[in-house]
C-alpha cells in the first residue's frame, strides 16, 4: 500500500523551491580621527539592548483550534506533527496563522522526506470539524487571510450571493464579474483531498450580507480573474 503522505508529492507533481534573502554587507563609514582620551576620563559603556522580540500572547482558543487543524490533518496524511521537521521524515507543522483560524482556514506546511513541499489549507466545515480544502505548490487565487477583499470570478456569468451557504439557498443579489466584495468568514461544504480541490462559501458583508461560492471569486489581491480562470476552466491540473 502507497504511503498516504507520498501521494501529496505526486498529486501535485512539482518540487517546491524556497527562496532565501541573504543578508548584504555594507563597507564601514571612515570615522573622522578624534583626540586621545586623558587619563583621568572614565568611559561608561553604553547599556545593551536586548533584540529579542516578546512573543505576543496567543488566544488559547485559537490555540486550541491550531491543534485541531494539525490533528486532523496528521490523520489524513498519516505523518507526524512536528515544528521543526527531521531529515528523511514526512511531517505537517503549523503555517500561516494570522487572524484566519477563528474565521474558518488554517494554513498548514507539508515537508517531505525526499525534500519536497506544499501547503495544506485546512478549513472548518458546516459541523465546526477541519477538513482538507485544498494542497498546492503553486499560488492558488483562493483568499486565505481573513478578513480580506474578493473579486467576483464567474467566467462572464457573475456570481449569486445567497442568504445560506449552499447552492439551494436563495438569492440576495447577482454581482457582476469583477465587482470587489468584503469577506469575514469561510465554510467549507465540499470537501478536498490530497488530489482534488474542495470548495465552500464565504460570509461577505459588503456590499450585502450574504455568502460567495469559493469558486466564483479570487483574492481581490491578485489583480484580476486570470488565475482563477487557469485552473477552473481546466486549462491546467489543480496542485
């Protein structure tokens, strides 16, 4: 039987590349000479400051959602939950936090043990249980930070903004392809796997309350609907 953690890098079929910033030297500014010290000058130093940043408090709901998400996840992928992953071990750690775990997504980080990686997006469904939405090593045009801002994507046809997350519900409004939407929450309603991507709605407050298909809008953040479009109208495989 093929190791359910494997399959990621297969099903995405594209090795990550990680970018590092190195850090640039810079020739030292001549320093004008001065005059020698008498004898009788005592020179204080100067007291060190420390550099090291207090972490900020996390809420222990929110801490408590985060070891939820990396739960579930482990689960599926049967691997290891580990922050700081071994040499030749598959395991999951935590991602992209932020603010979005209490509204609905959880960014995780998949490393593989042949030096592979992806990001997990976990999401929380209608019965408040994580689930996989989707794993990718390309950009995807899904928002993941929340609250955020929407483009509305329906390929030409706009999109319905509902009064319940769910294809079935009824109407508020039709927006128009390209019209900006303000997002504060997401549920997920199909949900994915390791080769498929699942979808869901999200709670928009503006310019009505109602709920967007996550598959007829795109982060507003990446300037248009082309993106989107790539990988809904099948133009490439999803991951």
């Amino acid at each position: 039987m093929l190791n359910r953690a494997a399959a990621l890098t297969a099903a995405l079929g594209l090795t990550a590349t990680l970018t590092f910033t190195g850090c640039s030297s810079r020739e030292s500014t001549p320093v004008a000479s001065l005059e020698p010290l008498t004898p009788s000058v005592t020179v204080t130093p100067a007291p060190t400051l420390s550099t090291t940043a207090t972490p900020t408090p996390r809420d222990p709901s929110t801490t408590e959602q985060i070891e939820r998400a990396l739960r579930a996840a482990g689960q599926l992928l049967d691997v290891a939950i580990e922050p700081d992953c071994p040499q030749g071990a598959d395991c999951i750690r935590e991602g992209t936090v932020g603010a979005s775990v209490e509204q609905g997504i959880m960014q995780l980080a998949y490393a593989g043990a042949d030096g592979s990686g992806a990001a997990l997006v976990m999401a929380l469904d209608q019965d408040g249980a994580w689930a996989v939405w989707l794993a990718s090593q390309r950009d995807v045009y899904q928002l993941l930070d929340l609250p955020g801002q929407l483009r509305v994507c329906g390929g030409g046809e706009g999109a319905e903004l509902r009064e319940a997350p769910s294809h079935e519900a009824a109407s508020i409004a039709t927006a128009n392809d390209g019209d900006l939407l303000e997002a504060e929450s997401f549920v997920l309603t199909e949900a994915g796997s390791l080769e498929k991507w699942g979808a869901g709605w999200y709670r928009v407050t503006s310019p009505v309350e109602a709920w967007a298909y996550s598959r007829d809008v795109a982060a507003a953040a990446s300037g248009d609907c082309s993106l989107r479009d790539v990988y809904e109208k099948g133009e490439e495989p999803r991951g």
